[in-house]
C-alpha cells in the first residue's frame, strides 16, 4: 500500500532561477529566501531515503475537460518559458517518470465523479510551476520520480478536492510507493501593472498589491502552521476575492489527499513571506504527523497524584 510521506505548498516564481547577481539587483542587494528556504528543504526532506514519487499540482498548467496526470517513464528537454523567456531559457530537466502511480490515480475516476486521463505523449508541454522546482529539489537525485498534475479551468472547488481524493486513493493503490506532493503556487496573486511593475520587484512584502492581499495572505500562512486546514478551506469565498494562483485550486488537490477539513499537519515555513511583483509567495511544508494527516494527536496520560 502507497502512503503520502510529507506536502508543501510551495512557490514557483520565476525569480529563484535568475542568476544570483541579477536576484540581488532586483531585491536591494539581498538573496531572497525563496531561494535559501528552498536550498534548506532540499536538504531537509528532498535529500532524503523516504519516499520514491514527487507529485506537482501544477498551478500553470491549465486543462480544460478532464484533470490529465503525466504518465512518461521519463521526461526530457530544454524548457523556455513563453511568459519570460529572457529569464528562463533553455533550461534543461531530465527526470524519471511514474506510469504505473499516473494510471492507479486516474482510475479512481469514476469512485469520485470526476475525470482523469494519464498522457504519456512525449511531446506534452512541461510548465515552469514545475521545472522550477525540479531544478532545485530533484536536479542530482536521479532515484526520484516526478509527476504533474494540471489545475482543470472549468473545474470548481469540489472538482479539485476530488482529484484529490482519487489521488490519495491511486497512492494508496501503488504498493510500496511513498509519495510527497507539492502543490506549486503563489498566495495572492495580483501583478502590478506594467508602468509601475519595476518599482515593486524587490521581495519585500511592503510591494504586494494592497493591504487586504497581504493580510488575507498572512492570516493563512498562520493558519497552515497550527495546522487549521478547516479554516483555510471554509473561507475560500474570502480569499477568492484576493485572487489566489489558480483561484488556489493547487492547495485545494494537496488538501483533497490530505483528509480536506479534517487535516490537522502543521506547517512550517522556509523562508519569509515576499512579494513577486505584487504577488504573495510562501514556502511551507507539512510532514506526515505521528497520528496521521487527520484528526488530533493522542492525549498523553495524566500521571496519577502521589
């Protein structure tokens, strides 16, 4: 039987993969965390024996009448972006891929009302919410499978959370399979517009795109490190009028495979909370508590008196 050994919502921004001096020009001289914090979890988790598949909840990659799954032995290539490609061009990826999780996760389909296709085409797009990551958390560690997971345009909220729960249910179906998933995506995400974009480029959360952003950003970063996953979830109408990456439908899968409301995993963070040209990006990570994702952790005994 597979399990889910850890998750993180974790930022993608095109910023990480700029050379360090041009990262320093942009944020007043300073390397932004982003970048250490990732570094850090690579070594604290990513570096690890315990699990074998990465599976990406790709906030770029948009589909639009069914969730596709990617299901390559291996993916290849050099990847320029179409959105920036002056800072990401030609990049190369190499990683191995996971048929056999792709084809257990789409045929839990139907249990769920949903529909899920896996595509082994080698010629399907890879997305930089992706390859960004890869770069720094898989990039060397060529035992490690990658999968992606596209964000579905039509879908709502409940469609996300059922991909997600026919995901926990094709990992539960893969036997041996230890899996961490990441759902890739910013917070808020609302861009300065384009005459004033360059005076907001530093990381400073000062430069996100109104007060109410970065307060409804903060609110749930403290949220995910008690572990309050229901309040995250139940005031989604909320955050929706932020403009949450993808209408944050990349947390909504992870949350879906995680036990949604009943998920209690704390938290913690890599790195600060910053802007990326008005957008709010965070690095957090949940590993599997003793007691599972859901429910509390087990009372100790109360000593009895002398």
């Amino acid at each position: 039987m597979g399990e889910i050994t850890g998750a993180g919502l974790l930022a993608h921004v095109p910023t990480i993969v700029l050379p360090e001096t041009t990262r320093r020009e942009l944020n007043e001289g300073k390397e932004i965390s982003l970048v250490t914090g990732l570094r850090r979890l690579r070594r604290e988790v990513f570096e690890r024996d315990d699990y074998d598949t990465v599976v990406v909840l790709d906030s770029h990659w948009a589909t639009t009448v069914e969730f596709v799954v990617t299901a390559q032995d291996r993916r290849s290539g050099l990847y320029t972006s179409e959105e920036l490609p002056r800072g990401m061009c030609r990049m190369p990826y190499d990683y191995r891929g996971d048929p056999e999780l792709a084809r257990n996760i789409a045929s839990f389909a139907d249990r769920h009302g949903t529909w899920i296709t896996p595509i082994d085409d080698a010629y399907l797009p890879v997305y930089y919410a992706t390859t960004n990551l890869w770069k720094y958390l898989g990039e060397g560690l060529p035992d490690k499978r990658w999968v992606s997971i596209g964000v579905c345009q039509t879908g709502d909220m409940e469609d996300h959370l059922r991909l997600g729960r026919a995901l926990a249910d094709g990992i539960a179906a893969t036997p041996g399979r230890r899996v961490l998933l990441i759902a890739s995506g910013a917070l808020s995400h609302t861009f300065w517009p384009l005459r004033q974009l360059r005076d907001h480029e530093a990381s400073d959360p000062a430069h996100i795109f109104s007060p109410g952003a970065r307060a409804a950003d903060e609110e749930r970063i403290a949220w995910f490190r008690e572990g309050r996953h229901d309040r995250v979830l139940d005031t989604m109408d909320e955050f929706w009028a932020f403009r949450p990456e993808a209408k944050f439908f990349h947390y909504l899968m992870m949350a879906g495979a995680l036990g949604e409301r009943a998920c209690t995993a704390p938290g913690r963070q890599y790195g600060e909370y910053e802007n990326s040209v008005g957008t709010g990006q965070a690095l957090l990570w949940f590993d599997r508590p003793d007691h599972g994702w859901t429910g509390a952790a087990p009372q100790q005994p109360t000593p009895a008196s002398a």
